[in-house]
C-alpha cells in the first residue's frame, strides 16, 4: 500500500508544481486525495500526524444512514449515507461489513416503539438493500442479547447497518489516492501560506517532523479539510473569524466476556431517551456515543467521568443483572466532531450537512461524517474545479469514485482461504489478519521465515510477526503508536496490555527498521503519552 521508500520519494518530489495541496490525513482529506488523482489532477496531501490520528480512528466505527437524523428532519444526510454505506458494502465487502442491530422498545420509553418502527420502515425506504427490519421473538431477544431487561418490552425490532475499522478504512482511501498517482506525506506540518502578488493564497511552507526541515510547495489551489482544526489551519494561513463548534462523542470498551451480544443494540439512555450503541467487535464490545459540545483542546480530547457515568447507567439500565461498574470498563476515548457552527443548544440537533467555502485561495470543507466520505470528496473537487485553472479544470476527467473499490480488496471469506494454504494458521488468527491486512494478508503468509511467524507474539492476542511485518513494509508506519493505535489496533481495544505488547515487538523494529536503543526509548514514551487517550486512566472529571 506504501511501499518502501514512498516517503523519501515524494519529499524528494515537492518541487514540482501541484494542482492541489490537501491539508489534513483524516477521511475527507483522503477521500479528496483519491477524487482529484483519479481525475487526473495532481494533488498532494499533508498530515500534521498520522493518517487518521484525529477524529477519523476515534469514532464509532459505523457506516449508517443515522436513524436519529430522521427525528432532525436531515433527510438529506440519512439519503446520501444511506446510499454510500449500500456503495462500500458492494464495493469493500472485508472493510465495511454489514450488522444487525436490535432495537428494544419498552413500556414507558420517552420515545414510543411505534415511533421508532415508523422511522425504521422510513430507514428502509431509503435503501434498495432485502434486508429490511423487523420484529424479533422474546426468545430471539434473550438469544441475541443475553442479560438485556426484557420485563418491560413492548416489542423488539431488528435492522441493518454496518461498521468498519475507521483507521483502516482511512488508510485504505489515502493508499489508493496513491496508486493512482496522488502523493501524501505524514508527520509534516504547514506553518505558513504562500502567497502571491495579489495576495492570494497559492501554497505553503511545512515542516517536516521528522527531519525538521522546511519546505516550500506551490499549488493552485490549497484544500483545507482538518476537520476540527478548520478554524485553526485558517488561521495559519492567514486566515480570521471562526465557523466551527466541534462536538464531543466519548466511548467505553467492555470485555465481551462480560457482555457475549451477538448483535449490536441500538438502546435508550435512562437519562434523556437519547440512543445509544453497544456494537460487539471480536476484541471489546463498543459502547457510545455521548453528544457534547467540546471546550479547548482539540489535540487530546478525553472521556470527562460524567459522560463515562452517563454510558455506564445505560449499560446498568438494560443489563441490571450483570452488575457492571467501572472495573469493566477496559478502554475508553473521545473523539470531535466538525459541527458548523449553530445556535442551537443541543448538539445533537445541529446539522451534520457538509459546508464548502473559499477564501483568498482556500478552500475549506467541513461537517458531513465517516459515511459520507466519498460524496463529500467529489463535491470538494467538483467546486476546486471551478476555481483552477481552466486548462487543468477542461483536461480533468469526471468523478469515477462511485465505483472504485479500495486498495487492499480482498473476498469475504480470506480468513479461511488463509487457513487453507497449509501452514496450520490458528483461526483466530487468521480472523485478525484478515481484518487488519485484507489483500496483503497473502503477502505476509507467503512470506513467512519459519511457522512461528504465524504464532502470536503475546499469549491473549492474535499478533504475530508476519502480520507486523506487512504492516511495516506496506502500511505507512513511521513510528510504534502508528502500529499499535492505527493499524494493529491494541490500543484501543486494550490499552494496559499494549505497552507489554510493545516489548516482545522490539526486536521485529531493530531488525526492519535498525532502531538503536535510544530510538527505541522514544518510541516506547510516546506510545505511553498517546495510550493515556485511550485508557480509563485519562478519564477527566471536566
């Protein structure tokens, strides 16, 4: 996906003119990335961190239409997510799989069943997908859903949606903008505008984190999709005034031991009606989200103890025989939203529509979410057309993104092809393998030294060195948080063992990468820093 010396190669290629500087390594800057290389432009992108260091590896991990859209009234929002999560799930079918949630509806609820089986019946009109919703036996239920309070349920509602790995499917967009011919660079960071004699913007200065040089870069056009950061990047390039109120969404991590689903859940919190999910994943059950609007930093967002107690009392609510407390809590993270702007009090009920708009050279895009990314990418380019040079603008071809798969597609069953090729591969391993790697999963088979390459590093995970060296030589990783936060994702599912982890992995970075000792000392504290986000020990009480 990133093959070796990619990075050299493109610092090596900052001299020749760009079409486009992309600013920003979340989802939209790449979907942006892939739109504009696919047409034939030629962009480049800049990520201050890692791909999807930001908001794009700290949500809930879905691609939904967003049922509680339709009680907004954003019927545009729902239609289009909607019509993309039906595109991936065509399209990428190992990276964006389809679940079935459960909707409890009780007596009593602040929203009654029968509203939400009319916003379900409106949820499947927007779709051209069989699998509509419907009505589960008690018996089903208690199956599906083991300790769920069924004395008060009026009736049980089934329906489809889907899920993915963020990060993954981040890193997935940024590679194929690459493969067809787009160029990215991480840890680099714009310091300033270039512009010129009339003043308007035409590219930037950046820094390299990683050497500490500078160079200077010269577009047409420069793109400013941070997301959270919109404001802030515009005020970089020179740019005044505001446009964003970013909201907090905070997420818990519970061992599915404690709680075996075998579907997601979609439930009311006790507090105020709001839903919220409990999503199953092979390595934690998910539970989120809260929705409130964020104050201050926008670099490390925390869980604040009030939004952990108020997903704690939902979990307590619908599982009261389970006796959940904090102790079962593994794992916790925040994320930010770039909500535009609104006088409305109630985060959320701002608008998740996505804005463009273009100042002095600059174009910024804000709003929209994870689902909507390939959409909100062509309206991006379709708009930075208008303001290219005509010669470019007449010479690019449409959008062609509707029907791209991603690098790295692979069938849906790979992870038991992978345990068919004759090195007796643990299946749950090759489950992980298969999820985290798609397509160069067979690279990392094949390539084995010896059949402990596939054995795991740490009893209680399915790591294993072949795995780590797929992403080392592929997966764009420059340093160890990249690995362990961002590709292989054990810092999310499980912070406390992460660090342990690293060390059995020391001597794989020593002899890919030839870390000394005191590059290894670095590594180690800045994945300690960046875990603190992810544990219950960063928890905040404000």
């Amino acid at each position: 996906m990133f093959p070796d010396g990619w990075r050299r190669r493109t610092l090596e290629a900052l001299n020749e003119p760009f079409d486009l500087i992309i600013i920003g390594g979340g989802i939209t800057g790449c979907g942006i990335l892939l739109d504009a290389a696919q047409r034939g432009l030629r962009p480049l992108l800049l990520e201050k961190g890692d791909f999807a260091s930001g908001t794009s590896s700290r949500s809930s991990k879905l691609i939904h239409g967003g049922l509680r859209y339709l009680k907004e009234m954003q019927f545009r929002v729902t239609r289009m997510a909607c019509r993309e999560r039906d595109r991936m799930l065509a399209l990428n079918p190992l990276l964006v799989r389809p679940v079935r949630f459960i909707y409890p509806a009780s007596h009593g609820d602040r929203v009654p069943g029968w509203t939400v089986d009319l916003g379900l019946w409106m949820y499947d009109r927007l779709t051209h997908r069989s699998d509509k919703h419907a009505h589960l036996e008690l018996a089903d239920v208690q199956d599906l859903a083991p300790g769920l309070a069924t004395d008060q349920l009026e009736r049980a509602m089934i329906y489809t949606d889907a899920l993915t790995d963020d990060a993954q499917l981040t890193l997935a967009v940024a590679a194929t903008g690459c493969a067809y011919g787009g160029r990215a660079l991480t840890r680099t960071q714009v310091v300033e505008a270039v512009r010129d004699t009339t003043g308007r913007v035409r590219g930037v200065v950046v820094r390299d984190l990683e050497s500490g040089k500078t160079h200077r870069i010269e577009a047409h056009l420069v793109i400013n999709a941070t997301g959270v950061w919109v404001d802030e990047m515009r005020q970089v390039l020179g740019l005044n005034g505001s446009r964003l109120r970013p909201s907090r969404g905070s997420h818990l991590i519970v061992s599915p031991r404690r709680l075996p689903l075998k579907a997601a859940l979609t439930v009311p919190s006790p507090d105020d009606g709001r839903p919220v999910f409990l999503i199953p994943h092979p390595e934690g059950v998910l539970v989120g989200t809260t929705d409130i609007f964020h104050e201050g930093g926008l670099d490390d967002p925390r869980v604040t103890r009030a939004e952990l107690q108020y997903l704690l009392r939902t979990l307590q609510s619908h599982f009261p025989e389970k006796g959940l407390s904090e102790e079962d809590i593994v794992a916790s993270f925040a994320g930010l939203r770039p909500i535009l702007g609104t006088h409305t009090d109630k985060p959320s009920e701002a608008s998740r529509e996505e804005e463009l708009w273009e100042e002095e050279g600059v174009l910024s895009i804000a709003g929209g979410k994870l689902t909507t990314w390939r959409a909100m990418a062509e309206e991006a380019v379709d708009e930075a057309l208008l303001l290219l040079p005509e010669e470019i603008a007449e010479a690019a071809e449409p959008c062609y993104t509707s029907g791209t798969p991603l690098l790295g597609l692979a069938p849906s069953d790979l992870s038991q092809r992978l345990q068919q090729l004759g090195h007796a591969i643990d299946p749950q391993v090759a489950d992980g393998m298969a999820r985290r790697l798609r397509s160069t999963a067979w690279w990392a088979v094949r390539g084995i030294r010896d059949d402990g390459d596939l054995h795991p590093v740490m009893e209680g995970t399915d790591l294993t060195a072949a795995e780590v060296r797929a992403h080392l030589a592929f997966g764009g990783v420059l340093h160890l948080e990249d690995l362990l936060l961002r590709r292989a994702r054990f810092g999310l599912w499980s912070p406390e063992l992460t660090m342990e982890l690293a060390t059995r992995l020391r001597p794989l970075f020593e002899e890919v990468r030839d870390w000394d000792h005191e590059r290894w000392q670095q590594e180690e504290e800045g994945l300690a820093r960046a875990l603190d986000s992810w544990s219950p020990r960063g928890v905040v009480e404000t």
